[in-house]
C-alpha cells in the first residue's frame, strides 16, 4: 500500500476498509483486523474522495462527488445512491440511518447549522451546510 487516502472500520466483519488512490484503477482494500492480510479488494470506478461504515450491516460506504457507492465486506458493489447535481457540490461524508435515510455533509458545511430534511429521490437526507 503506497498511497491511502482514508479508512473506516467494521466491528461486524472485524475487518478495516482502505481507499488507495494513485493507482489505476483505484482501489477499495477489505483487510483482517487481526492479521492485516488483505481478506478482497475491488477496482474503485468512481472517484471516491472518503469512506464511511454502515453500523448496521457492516458494508462500505465510498464517498463520491455526487454519490455513495455501497460495497460489501467481499467488494460486491451493493447498489449506487445518486445526488441530483442542483444543490451537491461536493459529498464529503455520510452517516446512513436506514437504507433510505443519510446525514450527509458536503465540502464547504459549516456543521452546526442543519437545513431542513430534503429529499433526493428515493432517499431521504438531512443535509448539514
């Protein structure tokens, strides 16, 4: 590993998610948290800017420009959740509370002030700017 750009953790799979940049295509790394050996990986076709953990299942969450991409502890990339271009400039992090609902903070937030829930298509987020 030459060039890690973030890291999230599940207690659920014991294992550490790591966002490698620099190299083509970037990659999603899934290793032991016992060991360190590398359990999967997979090409990341996004650009991912951070990672966050689902608590509840243990998946993966990369952190794109306008979207989430969701892997799970094997790589399967699981499903995409688009932002509409209008009012996302840029997704920085996101905490999901169900699998419809996020607390999202895009670059630039200023996080104490909470704009009302907004509604992005079948999803449901809080957005924090």
């Amino acid at each position: 590993m030459s060039n890690p750009r973030d890291m999230a953790a599940s207690s659920i799979h014991r294992c550490l998610y790591i966002m490698e940049i620099g190299t083509s295509p970037e990659l999603l790394l899934c290793l032991d948290a016992a060991t360190g050996d590398v359990k999967a990986q997979c090409n990341i076709t996004n650009e991912g800017l951070n990672l966050a953990v689902d608590q509840r299942t243990g998946n993966v969450l990369l952190m794109c420009a306008k979207e989430i991409v969701e892997y799970d502890h094997n790589g399967q990339k699981i499903r995409v959740i688009a932002f509409p271009t209008e009012g996302m400039d840029m997704l920085w992090q996101a905490v999901p509370l169900s699998d419809t609902q996020f607390v999202i903070c895009q670059v630039g937030c200023v996080l104490y002030e909470i704009i009302p829930v907004i509604h992005y298509k079948d999803s449901l987020c809080m957005h924090l700017c």
